[in-house]
C-alpha cells in the first residue's frame, strides 16, 4: 500500500495497528507475515467477498482460495 492509499482511511480506520504488538509489526516490515494473505483469510471466515459483501461462507472461501 503505498501512503497515497493510506490516507484514504482516517486514523480511526487505521488506529488497529497501534494495538498491533511490536514483534508482529517487525514480521510485517520483515516480509515474514503477510497481511494480505490475513485479510483475505479473515473475509472468507466473514463470508465475505473482495468487496466486503456478504456472498457466504462457501462462496467466499472459494474467492479468496482460502
């Protein structure tokens, strides 16, 4: 994501990685946990589809190969 995209969202939106502990913070900028692959699996456990639509579980585990 680069800043331009990040300031899309107001910090509110944003604030979560405050919570975020700082060795999971470090495997991130290390490249060692993708955040990508996190979201995409949390949208299919919602039921969810790349847009944050409900499609159902089934349907959105097959969206995002979870």
């Amino acid at each position: 994501m680069t800043t331009e995209a990040a300031t899309t969202f107001t910090l509110d939106e944003l604030g979560f990685i405050q919570l975020a502990l700082n060795k999971v913070l470090v495997a991130v900028a290390n490249g060692e946990l993708d955040l990508n692959n996190l979201a995409r699996k949390e949208l299919a456990n919602r039921g969810l589809d790349k847009q944050g639509q409900w499609v159902g579980f089934d349907k959105a585990n097959q969206i995002h190969n979870a």
